[in-house]
C-alpha cells in the first residue's frame, strides 16, 4: 500500500488480492525447495518492497517508484513506457514523428494524447522501447508453460546441482537467489560489453540479489567467449537466461538449437513469453500490460515497484524447484506480462480454512494454475501449515 498511490494521496490498497496470492506462492515454493533441498522462507513485503525500503523510493501515483515508468493518458485509454536507457530515449522522436525540444516525457504526454494506446504500444516496441497499452479487461491467465527438451532424470534434488544465470536486474536474478538459497550452485555470466545495468544502481540490492553466486565475465563477441559459454550451458543442470530469443539465436545458443543434456532444466524469462520474440518489457511496464495497477479517484497509477519483476521471479524459482522435483528436462517459458495478469485476477484468499488442503492423495490449492504445479499434484508430504 505505502508504494501504490499518488505522492500527496493516501496508499492505495489495489488490487488487493495479489498479495495473497503471493503469500501463497511462497508458501508453495517453501515447501518444494524443501523437498528437494534447502527450505527457502522469504517474507512477501520483502519480496515486494525490498528494493523500495533500501533505495528509499516512495509511491508517485502515474511515474514509477523509480522514476523511469509513467503511465500517460492516450486518446482511448492509458500507456505505460519505459525509458531507462540512452536508446529509449534517443527513440522518442521517432515514437512522435517528429523531433521536439525540451523533456522527452513533456512531449510524450502531448503528442499520445491524441493517439490510440495500441498504436502507441506497436509503435515503441518495434524501437526496442518497453510500453505497453493498459486493457480494459484482463483474463485469467497462467505465468508460464512448460515443453519437453530433454529426458527427465530420477535425482529430484537441488542440493550441489549448477545453475548457469544469463539474466540481468531482477526477475531472473531473484529466481537465481532463492535456488542458491536451496543449495544450488549460482554462476552468474555477464557480458564484458553489456554488464547488468543494476550495477548502477543501489549497491546493496545488487549484493543482496547475488549474494553468494560466482561471478563470470565473458566476451560475447568473440568465437572464444561463445565456446566458453556454450561449455557452461552444457555443464548447467539450470539454465536461466531472460533474452529476447533472437539474441541467444545469433550465439547459436537459442535452447530449440542445441541439445540438452538429460533432466535439464531451461528456464526462459520474458516479457511477454518466447512466442512473442520482439516484445521488451521492464516490472512496471509489464505490470500495467496484465492489467495489475492501482486505483485513485477511478485512474491507474503503478502498483508497488515494478511488481511484476519480483513476482516474476518468485514464480520462476516456484516454476525451476517443481520441474526439479519432477525430473527436469524441460524448457520453461515464463511471460511477465502473463504474470501480472495471473495476479491481477487472482482470487480472493479467505482467512479459515488453510487454502492447501487435501484432495485424495494430492495437496491442492486454491489457485488453479497454482494447483498444476507438478509439487502440488505429485502425492507427498504437505506443504508447512497443509490441512
């Protein structure tokens, strides 16, 4: 609440069933790293607001905690777009059509005004920029889907197993950090021309995100750094990587182009899932795109700090332990645009009977995408605090 509303406004409590449907989710991935390794409890205000509290970011009602996000009125609706980096906002005037003087968000608040949010979105994505049209209606959805790459193996443990982390900023990482947690082993690779961008950032939450990983620099560029990073990926029990699929294609390295060894698991971070490759998202953007804002005198305004990156990565770590549990071998495509909107239809969490009950021989939960982790509908032990 202290981080959704507008800066002279009262916190906003929307949407509110989100939250419980969080703690839920940490509930579940609590017991499954237990399963198969380390239990992993983390506190859902900490998840969500963990950034927030060390960078003393406060709520801004339509620009994002962090100042890089606003939602702006177009001429059907809302648009939220991103401009974190040099290159999105070197792209505002071709965004306008036109070149302008002054502050780029000036002249986008003026010229989208008059224009339909769906065009606006199309139009700067095709530029690399992250935006996304605020829907109307959001359906229920699932964060993310599952294939088969590799044969599943009958060792359902995280302890010792390697994981190879490709991603940078947060969804990816935090998914990183609670496996570490498990008792993985946590590589993070970065590139030596393109380092993490929350490098800059607080310094604090940086470490937190990736306390006890090892850290490798490699040159992407060069036939010696890909051959390195191609001995990693196949070395990995856990691949995590958060780029657009074409980039990882251009390394010869693109999950559908390579064999993979057996129980391994992939897990793809998105903005909007592998079957929408040109889509660039960041947490606010993907957040206002499922639909998950708040609510002041009947306009949007940004939900918490880019939520649907630490939701995001929650469900990627959720996603990761119970395809370990299971065996591995299996590409997961997690959407944060499809996790947003899994939470921003979430269903209302009553406060009596415990929401994982049984069910049979199987523990389920409220949730129904929730309830198709394999965790859930494999029989075993309950989750902490089960009926």
């Amino acid at each position: 609440m202290a981080l959704t509303g507008t800066a002279e406004g009262p916190p906003v409590l929307s949407p509110a069933p989100a939250y419980g449907l969080l703690k839920e989710v940490l509930r579940v991935l609590s017991w499954v790293t237990g399963e198969i390794g380390t239990r992993v409890d983390l506190d859902p205000a900490v998840v969500l607001a963990g950034r927030a509290g060390s960078s003393g970011l406060r709520r801004a009602g339509r620009r994002s905690a962090s100042g890089v996000s606003r939602l702006l009125r177009t001429a059907d609706g809302w648009c939220a777009i991103t401009l974190s980096r040099r290159e999105d906002v070197d792209a505002v005037p071709a965004i306008l059509g036109r070149a302008f003087d002054g502050d780029p968000w000036t002249a986008l608040e003026s010229a989208l005004s008059i224009m339909p949010s769906a065009a606006v979105e199309e139009r700067a994505q095709l530029l690399g920029v992250p935006a996304a049209a605020l829907p109307a209606t959001v359906a229920p959805t699932v964060p993310w889907r599952s294939s088969r790459i590799a044969a599943p193996v009958d060792t359902s443990s995280l302890s010792g197993r390697s994981v190879v982390d490709l991603s940078s900023l947060w969804a990816g990482p935090l998914c990183a950090r609670v496996l570490g947690r498990a008792g993985a082993q946590v590589i993070k690779v970065e590139s030596t021309h393109r380092p993490d961008g929350f490098r800059v950032g607080d310094p604090r939450f940086f470490d937190w995100l990736h306390d006890g990983k090892e850290f490798r620099a490699i040159d992407f560029r060069s036939a010696r750094g890909r051959n390195e990073l191609a001995e990693l990926l196949d070395m990995a029990d856990i691949v995590i990587e958060a780029s657009r699929p074409r980039a990882l294609a251009q390394l010869g390295l693109a999950p559908e182009d390579r064999p993979h060894p057996d129980g391994q698991v992939w897990l793809s971070l998105t903005g909007a899932g592998r079957g929408d490759p040109m889509c660039v998202a960041f947490g606010d953007d993907a957040a206002v795109a499922g639909g998950l804002v708040g609510r002041y005198r009947d306009e949007p305004v940004f939900c918490a700090d880019a939520i649907a990156d630490p939701l995001s990565g929650i469900c990627a770590a959720l996603a990761v332990a119970s395809a370990v549990r299971g065996g591995g071998g299996v590409l997961i495509d997690l959407s944060m645009r499809a996790t947003a909107a899994a939470f921003a239809t979430a269903p209302a969490f009553g406060h009596g009977t415990h929401p994982v009950h049984r069910r049979g021989d199987d523990w389920l939960v409220e949730c129904p995408w929730l309830q198709r982790s394999q965790s859930i509908l494999t029989p075993a032990a309950p989750p902490p605090g089960g009926a």
